[in-house]
C-alpha cells in the first residue's frame, strides 16, 4: 500500500507540478535490460551533470533497511520477494549515502516522508543533518526546494496554488494521492503491527 501512495505522489509531481520523475517502478523495461545496479549507477550519473534533485522518501522500511545496513538484521519485505528486481532500496542507499554526506552535492538530496502515515523516526540518522520536509502538509516547501527557488524572499512570501496540505486535493492527481493516504492510514490502524506482516523471515 505504502508503494501506491508513491506512485499516486510521481503522478501529482508529473501531472500537476510538472516535474520529470525517474522511478525504478516507473522504468520496468529499461531496468530489466540493464540491470538493477546498472539502471541505479545510470540514473546517479544522469542527475549529477544537473540540477535536478534526488528525493528520498523515508519510511518504515527504509528505516530497516539503513539498521540492516548498520550491522542489524538482514530486512527482506513482501515487495522484495515479490519483485523481479528483488531489493532496489539497498543498492539505491549504497549508492547516494557516500555522495549525501559529502557538503559539495549536499543541496541535491531532498529527505521527506509522509507524516499522515510514517513519521520522523522513520528518518534514517544518516539523513538528520538535512532537512525533512513532512509530505503533504510541506509540499509545497518541497515543491520550491525542487525548483530551486525561494519561497521566502525579503518583503515577500511566494505561493502556489493547489500545493499545500490542505488543497492540494483540489485535482484528480491530488485526489487519488490523498486517498492513498487515507486508505493507508485505516489500514495501518486496522493492523498496527502492519509492517511485521510486511517482512519475510
């Protein structure tokens, strides 16, 4: 369910903000005639000559997957098993965490998570030093970090309609995310131990 809310959010930044998005889930053919490292190293090294940003959206299982990297316990979700990339999240953190702590391409990452349904302890501690934008109620303070623009300028404070937390539903994009999220959100007070149940032993 976590992974549609995901998809509903690439949707909203294509549709209604019209943000190009690169997603392994969203670029299936190409990623299963390169590979999974390949397609991660292709993607690294297409935004590094840009300004585009890197989003990292945290939640539960990142948070499991950065301890497991740590020395914890190896973490393999129902999505992994179910996946025929396997585990993208692993290699993925492999990959940004040595360039994130670095101060020169510090600006290029962007830590989020969906304060509805995750919430700030599912930051992994490697993220800490960055700011965490919580999604939808800082969209649009993200949507303006994404643009690399300000949104508070002397003498004036900039707005884009239909972007914060409480209208960005006004569209169908924003529509479909909001009742992701909700529909998440029953599920996770239906089944407070939801994530165990996501895990294979």
């Amino acid at each position: 369910m976590y992974t549609k809310i995901v998809l509903k959010l690439c949707a909203f930044l294509r549709a209604k903000c019209g943000t190009e998005v690169a997603l392994d889930l969203l670029d299936f053919t190409c990623l299963s005639t390169v590979g999974s490292i390949q397609w991660l190293d292709m993607q690294k090294k297409r935004l590094s000559s840009t300004s585009d940003k890197i989003l990292i959206l945290c939640s539960p299982g990142v948070c499991a997957k950065w301890n497991a990297m740590c020395g914890g316990c190896r973490v393999v979700t129902r999505e992994d098993a179910c996946s025929p990339m396997g585990d993208m999240l692993t290699p993925a953190l492999s990959l940004i965490i040595p360039e994130f702590v670095c101060a020169p391409s510090f600006g290029k990452y962007i830590v989020a998570y969906f304060n509805d349904v995750c919430s700030e302890k599912d930051v992994p501690s490697v993220f800490n030093v960055a700011v965490k934008y919580q999604l939808m109620k800082q969209f649009e303070e993200l949507f303006f970090r994404l643009l690399n623009k300000e949104k508070y300028e002397p003498g004036q404070i900039k707005h884009v309609d239909s972007l914060g937390g409480d209208d960005y539903h006004g569209c169908p994009y924003g529509r479909a995310l909001r009742d992701a999220i909700v529909t998440f959100q029953t599920y996770q007070l239906t089944n407070p131990n939801w994530f165990k149940m996501e895990l294979i032993d």
